[in-house]
C-alpha cells in the first residue's frame, strides 16, 4: 500500500513539474500576491478532478476490457518513455521557470486564462485519462486508491509551492542549472517507471493473444 502512494507522488511530481504556461501563470500571482489562493486553487481542484476521472473513473470503467486496457497500458508505455526522453532533452538545454512581472488583477480574467491553458492542452488529458488510467489499474482496488491519492497529493502540493511560496521558490525555479538537475530526475523516474510498465504490457500480451 505504502508502495502504490509512493509511486503516485513520484509520477505525479514527474509529470507535473516542467516550464509551462499555466505554471508560469501561478508563479506570476505568487510573486505579486494578486489572487494567488485563487489560482492555486483553480490549477489544484481541476487538477484532481481530472486525475479522478480518469484513474478512478475511466480506469473503473475499463477494468473488464482486458483488451482496451492492455492498449492503454501499451500507449502509457511509450507516452512515459517519450517523456521521460522529452525531460533528457530539456536537461542537455536547460530553461527557467520566469514569471512576466505583471500579475492578472482582474479575478473573472485570470480564471478564463487558466481555464484555458488547462482545458485546451491536449496534454493534460493524455497524462491523466490515459497514462494515469492505465497504471491505476495496475493496482487491486484496495491500494488503487493510495496511488490515486498519491498523484493528487503531488498536484496539490505543487501548485501550493508555487502559489504560495513564490517569493522563496522563484530564485531557484529561475535558475537554469537547477532544471537541468529537476529533468534529469524527471528523466530517470519516468524511464523507469515507462520500461516497467512496458515489461508487464509484454508479459500479459503473451496471455492476451493466446486465449
């Protein structure tokens, strides 16, 4: 059980932390102290509802289509190998994480900007209805839920440093050698976890196509 909640943080900080728009955008209120609480918040409860859906929902769902969800399990796959080789690139070209020094201080404005880098970033919905669905159901449901809970506490946790320790966190998140350090941890976590979950893709394909 502690396993499956400790798989779910690292994945979930793996898929999480990385140089984006939306995470910018929570910096940036952070920094100026300008509707920060809501923006954290925004980022954190769509965040979880989306992971919910698809680990709990989806996963559910799917868990007597032995084959679909093998083809899921499949794509998670390789969706965390080319992560995991996407962090490697950005190691080798570290970036920083810079907030522009305007703040949104319309709150009705900052809201639609964040529903839009949330919602209309096919990403995020491969990241939480497909990868996180096909290794949710890796778990019985007795420990699905830890891992689930795992991925939303690294969620949550997240956007609160951002939004919330802005002012203490930005020197480092600007610096371009610590990124480097963070992808290649990101790099190393994904891999392994991808190369895992393809060796059990491997092993049920045998059964699978043999019925």
């Amino acid at each position: 059980m502690g396993q499956a909640f400790i798989e779910g943080v690292v994945l979930g900080w793996g898929l999480i932390v990385a140089i984006g728009p939306q995470n910018a955008l929570v910096l940036r209120q952070g920094l100026a102290g300008v509707h920060a609480r809501t923006a954290v918040v925004f980022c954190a409860v769509t965040d979880v509802g989306l992971i919910a859906i698809g680990s709990l929902g989806l996963g559910h769902w799917l868990s007597g289509m032995t084959r679909t969800l093998w083809t899921i399990k499949a794509l998670g796959a390789v969706l965390l190998v080319l992560y995991a080789l996407h962090a490697l690139r950005r190691a080798f070209a570290p970036g920083a994480l810079m907030a522009a020094p305007a703040s949104m201080k319309d709150r009705r404005a900052l809201l639609l900007t964040l529903a839009g880098v949330t919602f209309l970033n096919p990403h995020v919905y491969l990241d939480t209805w497909v990868l996180l669905a096909g290794l949710a159901s890796r778990y019985p449901e007795s420990t699905r839920l830890m891992f689930v809970g795992g991925t939303m506490l690294a969620s949550v946790s997240w956007f609160c440093l951002l939004g919330f320790t802005a002012r203490l966190s930005a020197g480092v998140l600007a610096c371009p050698r610590a990124w480097q350090m963070i992808d290649l941890a990101i790099a190393l976590i994904l891999a392994g976890i991808g190369l895992q979950l393809g060796h059990e893709v491997i092993d049920e394909s045998v059964l699978l196509w043999n019925r």
